[in-house]
C-alpha cells in the first residue's frame, strides 16, 4: 500500500518534538551573493546543526516515534554520511544501539565521525543502493528497525521543519531551491512551505553525474554513474513517496556541473565564511547557472550540510583558484646561469604577481648548459595572470606551457 505525504500538521508535531535538542539555524540574507545573482538570497545554514547536516531532523523524529522495544533491539540504516551520523549521534544520546552501513566511496571524515558517535560501521557497496541492500539484510538476520534517509512520511515532516523556520524567519520569500538526492528534504519543504504559503515555488537541484529524480520526474534517461564532489545526493533510484511528492509540488529540477559546484564551495566559503560540502552546494551552484530564472526573486537558499573531506576542500580551492586565474603555473627554459632566477623573479614582481614555488630541473633540456625554470605564481584573476605572462614574454622569455 503506497505511503501517506505527511501534512502540515505531521510537521508541526514533528518541530514539537526535536524542539530544544536539533537546533533551530538560521537563515539570512546574503547582500554580496544577492548582487552577484540577480536576486534576493537568503541561506538556510543547514551545516551549522551538531553534525553539520539537516538529517538530524529527520533521524531524530524517526528515533522518537519507535516503540520501547525497537529501542531495545537496536536500528539499521544506509547512508552515505550525513544521515548516517545524525542517526548515530541521536541513538546515541537516546541509549539505542545502532548499525550504519556506508558505501565504500564515503569521506573519510564521515565514517569516522559516525563511529565517533559510537555506531557499528559496514563499509559495502559501491553506491547506495548496494548499501542499502546490506543494510536490508542486517534489519532482516537482526531484527533491528530501518531507519530509511529518505523514503519514510516520519522522515519528510522532520525534514520538513526547515520550511516552518525559513518562512517564520523570511515570510516574503517567493521560491525555495534545494537539494536533491533521495528526495526527502525537497518533499519535506515543499509540503511545509506550499502549506504556509500556497504561491511559493520550489525548485530542485541535482548533478549531472546523479541526476536520478530528474530521469523519473521528466521520463528522461541520463546515466547515473561517476564520481561528484556532491556524494551526499548521488542516489542512483529517488524514492517511491518522495517521487509522488516532486511530482506534484516541485516546479522544475536543474542539473549541475562539478565545475559549477566547485565554484559554490568557493565563493560560499570566501564569502559567507561558512564551509559547505558538494551537495550543500547545490542549490546556490543551481541559482548561479541559471539567473534568468530566479532574477528579481525572494530566494531561499538550502546549505543542507557542511561535511566535506579536509583534503577534498583544499583541492576544491585550489582548482578553482586557478580557473580563476589567481594561480597559475609556467615552466621557462632558461640559460642555466647566475641571475637568471633572479630577473624572473624580478619581472613577476614588476608585474604584480607573487611567485608561490620554484622548481629547478636540469635533466630534461637539449643543453647541459639549460634548465627548465618551473614557477607556481599567484596573481589577482585570469586577465592579471595574461599580464604577468606578457611582461616575461616582453622581456625574452619563452614560456613553453601553463597549466
């Protein structure tokens, strides 16, 4: 029998409940990224929950709807990070033993995180649905509850809180963009603000690499495999509740980059100086590529989460870093010779760029009397590093490639 949409009321019962213990984030106008966009954007600072992700709201009001005995007995879930340790951390505080099984693929610091949390931890399978498989077979063998990320109505109303704190907080608020994985934090806010707010529109957001709930919203067919900075909604099959929900209530699904999300990590942490992981991302990336769409709109940004590897994130900056121009390398052949060094240096200087490495190698020239100069330059944006190349040009040197 097909799953019942939780109402307005299932929502509001559910803000009742995780009220004082999932905190309540806010959400605020950004004036630079307004300017940047064309329109009024107000975020939604999902990462700032304890575990930096909207899934405590979900997982906790799932956690409080159990009965004494399945407490006991313990719960399973799947999850590719976030939900996993919101589940973790709240089964945790409440005494209730728990399993996670994580795709192999997942971040370092979410598994690690979660078992900090004190969960049992099952690396398997490659995507979600293999895990989620797994995780299937454990509840079975271990009589343990399913704790499903998404596809659950007690799921959606906690999810859908968020839509009850944006409108509280920014009742003029014409449209919502947000994440889409599995689908249960777009069902949960679309029911939320369309019943607070009947005109509002809701958008979503999903990658190119993963773009599952746009293949069976649209009867399209694009390929879900690959890698994406945004692991936490490559969901390869949307759910059976949440894809009746974006159905009737989301407006339209926009596909994005890995460059496009990139660029968001970026500017988000350069700007708001708040860390957002890939698909946290997404809707701010989605606003960006689309601006006819959203010019002159009230918009409400979701930051579903924050969780991004360490070393990921200075990847992330640095390969955006040099699509902008700010870093670039060269490599110049150079008479290997007293000085040389020197006036290079010199004319980067001259310029305006400020040189971060150097390497020197003298073992793949015609000459033994040649060597390569290898320069890692900083520089203001793409049109200053065109200058700084120039000047060494103008100045003789042959620059022989850049990266």
């Amino acid at each position: 029998m097909p799953m019942t949409p939780p109402s307005l009321d299932d929502i509001r019962a559910a803000a009742q409940r995780i009220e004082g213990v999932v905190e309540r984030t806010p959400t605020r106008l950004s004036h630079t990224l307004s300017e940047i966009a064309g329109c009024d954007i107000y975020l939604k600072f999902e990462n700032l929950q304890f575990t930096s992700s909207f899934k405590e709201r979900g997982a906790l009001n799932k956690l409080l709807s159990l009965t004494p005995e399945q407490r006991k007995r313990g719960v399973v879930a799947m999850s590719a990070g976030n939900h996993a340790q919101g589940v973790a951390y709240h089964a945790g505080r409440l005494g209730i033993p728990t399993t996670i099984v994580m795709p192999e693929f997942t971040p370092f610091v979410k598994v690690k995180h979660t078992k900090g949390f004190g969960a049992r931890v099952v690396l398997e399978g490659a995507t979600l649905t293999e895990s989620f498989g797994r995780a299937n077979q454990i509840a079975i063998s271990e009589g343990l509850a399913f704790v499903h990320p998404y596809d659950d109505p007690v799921i959606v109303a906690g999810t859908g809180t968020i839509a009850l704190e944006m409108l509280a907080d920014v009742p003029e608020l014409d449209t919502l963009v947000v994440p889409i994985g599995g689908g249960g934090l777009i069902s949960g806010i679309a029911i939320g603000a369309q019943s607070l707010k009947p005109g509002i529109e809701i958008f979503g957001v999903q990658t190119y690499a993963y773009p599952s709930m746009y293949d069976a919203i649209k009867g399209a067919s694009l390929p879900c495999t690959g890698q994406s900075v945004a692991e936490g909604i490559a969901v390869k099959a949307p759910g059976e509740l949440t894809r009746r929900i974006v159905s009737e209530r989301v407006k339209d699904i926009f596909l994005v980059r890995e460059h496009q999300i990139e660029r968001a990590i970026v500017q988000l942490l350069e700007i708001e100086k708040t860390v957002v992981e890939g698909a946290g991302a997404t809707g701010f990336a989605a606003v960006l590529a689309n601006r006819d769409a959203f010019e002159g709109r009230k918009l409400g940004v979701v930051l579903s989460g924050g969780n991004i590897d360490m070393r990921l994130l200075s990847n992330v900056i640095l390969r955006e870093l040099s699509r902008e121009g700010r870093m670039f390398s060269v490599a110049i052949e150079i008479d290997d010779r007293p000085g040389v060094l020197a006036r290079i240096a010199a004319l980067v200087g001259e310029a305006g760029g400020n040189i971060l490495e150097v390497s020197h190698n003298r073992m793949i020239d015609d000459s033994a009397k040649s060597a390569t100069l290898g320069l890692l330059i900083e520089a203001r944006d793409n049109e200053h590093s065109r200058e700084i190349r120039a000047h060494l040009e103008g100045a003789g040197f042959a620059i022989k490639e850049r990266a």
